[in-house]
C-alpha cells in the first residue's frame, strides 16, 4: 500500500486518536507463530472498505492484510464496542477547541437497501417493500454528527428521535464542563408529536419540528445536508451486513471520518 493512499485514509492525527482506544488481542501462534498483526494497517483497510464499498474479498493485497484477517479484526473490534470511542475522542477534540455550534441539532434519516437481509431491516415502503435498513443520525449545526442509530426500513423515523438525543455524549468544551444539549432541535413533519415537543421542552430544548398540515418540511432546507456526509462512504450506500451491529459500525466510522475531516482542516 502506498504511503499517500495509507495517510489520505487515516492520516496521523487519526491514528494518534485511534490507537489509544483499540482493544488489545492476544494472537494465536500456528506452528512456527505469527507475526503480531500491523494494527494501523488492519485500520485503515477497514477504513478502505468503507469509503471504496468494496466487498471484503476484493480488499487489495497492497494493504499487507488478508480478506479474512481485515473483517475478523473488525469484527473483533464491532463486539468490543470500539467505534463510539473516537467518534467521541474527535468531538472532544473538536469541542475542546470551541468548533462544535450548538445552537441547534438536527435529526434525520435516509432509507438504504439491505441486499442480504439481516436485522434489522423490514420491508421499505418507498423501495417496492424490498428490504431496506435506515440510517438515523443527529448532528449539530455545522453538520457535524453526534449521534447515529440504525434501524430496518419499516420503522417509522420518529421512533429513533429520544434514542439519539438520549445518544448525545457529553463532549468537552473551551470554557466550563463538557457539554451534550443544544439550544433547539431541528426536524421534519415525521417527527413531530405532543410527546416528541414536551419530552424536548422538559429536557431544556426548544423544538423546531415542522407541523403536518402547517409548515412545510422544507422549512429545514438548509439544514438537510447535514446527513449528506453519509453518501460519501458508498458501503452505506446500500446495507451488504447481516448484522446490524457491523452496518452500525461503519456509520459509527463514517461519523468519526466526517468530524476528523474538520478537525483537519483546523491544523491546515
């Protein structure tokens, strides 16, 4: 693997995050022993398949990792539960420098087919009733994701509103504690309720949900491309995982990718 192609995937201020926070494994020596796995490089071809969509078999042999090494070790790392670990250490990064605006949140969702099934996923309403999954994700006002959730298709978006605010870290900040509530909430028609505005209010968040048969659900235009970010890793593009754990695992990725690039341009 090329040493641009390895630094553009998971430049060095990622791996100075990442690697702290990987769970350690005890390796399995066969016959003679192995050589202790090159965890950077495990990383960052998990990371390859993740923006590239490719399927794990055709991972290239320039990584140094095979197949089937790559997808156990990010298995091993999905049940460990390692991929909220820096999403959450980017955004304090992030929140410690004063770069995440929490005047408002934003909640939405996008449907994604489920090529193989699994759980969850249910039968997409606007795809023929084929199985689908969906992504959930709750950002802040610049785009940044907080929160992310996965569900199957048939569920209705509402459904995932209290899980993803409930979902919200406690995130460093420049002056004072670490922080976890915007001033307002951001959502479209579908989440909107009697609950969903009293459940916000007594939680000190000021609700901006679209009313059915009132306002429009274009009223959050201009804050709708805060789940763009999502389309630019084609392995979410359509869900290939039967687990919804592993599916959840690359969007937990994808959130961490999505902050880190801020994070970036901020030492640029």
């Amino acid at each position: 693997m090329s040493a641009d192609l390895s630094q553009r995937l998971v430049p060095d201020g990622l791996w100075e995050l990442v690697a702290p926070l990987l769970p350690s494994f005890n390796s399995r020596p066969q016959g003679g022993g192995t050589a202790p796995l090159d965890e950077r490089a495990v990383f960052t071809a998990v990371v390859y398949v993740l923006t590239s969509g490719c399927a794990w078999r055709h991972l290239p042999e320039t990584f140094g990792v095979s197949p089937a090494t790559a997808h156990r070790r990010f298995t091993a790392w999905t049940e460990a539960g390692l991929w909220r670990r820096p999403h959450r250490a980017v955004l304090d990064e992030l929140g410690a420098r004063g770069e995440t605006d929490w005047t408002s949140a934003i909640v939405d969702a996008a449907s994604v087919r489920a090529k193989k099934g699994g759980s969850p996923t249910g039968p997409n309403p606007v795809d023929r009733g084929k199985k689908g999954g969906k992504p959930h994700v709750l950002s802040e006002a610049q785009g940044l994701p907080l929160a992310v959730a996965v569900s199957g298709a048939n569920m209705h978006d509402s459904l995932a509103l209290k899980p993803l605010v409930r979902g919200i870290p406690a995130i460093r900040s420049r002056r004072g504690p670490c922080r976890r509530r915007p001033v307002k909430l951001r959502a479209d028609k579908a989440y909107f309720s009697a609950d969903h505005l009293s459940w916000l209010r007594e939680r000190g968040l000021v609700p901006r949900i679209a009313r059915p048969g009132i306002e429009s659900g274009e009223r959050l235009g201009r804050h709708r491309w805060n789940i763009a970010w999502l389309f630019g890793y084609r392995r979410l593009t359509v869900r290939y995982e039967r687990y919804g754990s592993h599916f959840l695992a690359f969007l937990g990725l994808a959130a961490t990718l999505t902050c880190c690039k801020k994070l970036a341009k901020l030492a640029t």
